[in-house]
C-alpha cells in the first residue's frame, strides 16, 4: 500500500534519500531531519497507514518493537539519559506527515528543552465521570 504524493511512501520507495537506521520487511526507521534533539528518529511501517488507528495490530506490534529498539539504540549510542516517544495524529494535533510515524527522541538533562505540557482540571468529579463513561462505552462497542 504507497500513496503517490506521500513522502514518506517515497523515502520508504528509496525515490528520496534518507539517513537509514535499520530496516526489516515491515518498518524503516530514519533520522529526523529535522531533530528536537539530535539523534531524533522516525520510526514508520512501510506500507501507508493513516492515522494510528487505521494500522492492524499486526504492522502495530513490529512497529512498537522498532521503537523500542531504537530508544535501546539512542541509550546505549548516545547515551540518553531519557526518551520521548510522540505519535502525532492530525492537523490539529501538529501532524505535518500524513503517514504514520513515530518520534523517537532522546533527551539529555542539560539538553535544554522543554515541550510546552499545560495540565487542566476538570471542573468537578462528575464531569471526569462523564468523560470517562463516554470513553468505556465506545470502548465496549468493537
Ligand atoms: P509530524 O509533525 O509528527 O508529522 O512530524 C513529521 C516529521 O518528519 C518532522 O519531525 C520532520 O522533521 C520530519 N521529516 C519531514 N521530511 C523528512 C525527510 N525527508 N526526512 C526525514 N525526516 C523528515
Ligand atoms: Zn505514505
């Protein structure tokens, strides 16, 4: 499955270059252009899924492994001291790619940044009830 004008179908395709880290029949996992920090990857499955829940639990689970094994990688290689990973899903959520992908992000105690993490309250007990019965419903319905 490749989208024409996606691209990260076209890295995946090699008809644009990519720093590669590893590979296997399902996933490519490449340094970020554009890092937070450097030594930023993504980690993608081949084929075209959008957004994360169009991807089958059988892509999901290599994918996850990749990950894991890249922050493994930005451990023992860069000697990271923390990992962000960060999957963005639509416009509004800042997704500028839309093939799924993950942010495999290694953070350093002196690295200096700080994301812009703005907790909120609920107003009361009812409302957080409200929110979550909401949620355990459309979870019951498959
Ligand atoms: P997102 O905002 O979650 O869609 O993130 C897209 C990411 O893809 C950004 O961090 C970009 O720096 C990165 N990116 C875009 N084009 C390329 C490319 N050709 N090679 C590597 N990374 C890329
Ligand atoms: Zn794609």
């Amino acid at each position: 499955m490749r989208e024409p004008d996606c691209i990260f179908c076209r890295i995946v395709a090699g008809e644009i270059p990519c720093t590669r880290l590893f590979e296997d029949e399902q996933v490519l996992a490449f340094m970020d252009i554009g890092p937070i920090i450097k030594g930023h990857a993504l980690v993608i499955p081949k084929a075209h899924y959008d957004p994360i829940t169009a991807v089958p639990p059988a892509v999901l689970a290599p994918l996850l492994t990749a990950v894991q094994r890249v922050a493994r990688a930005q451990q023992v290689g860069l000697g990271a001291e923390g990992i962000n990973v960060i999957q963005n899903n639509g416009a509004v959520a800042g997704q500028a790619v839309k093939h799924v992908h993950f942010h495999v992000i290694p953070r350093f105690a002196a690295d200096g940044h700080h994301w812009n993490w703005n907790p909120k309250a609920y107003r009361d007990e009812i409302e957080l009830q409200t929110f979550a019965e909401r949620l355990r419903q459309a979870l019951a319905t498959p």
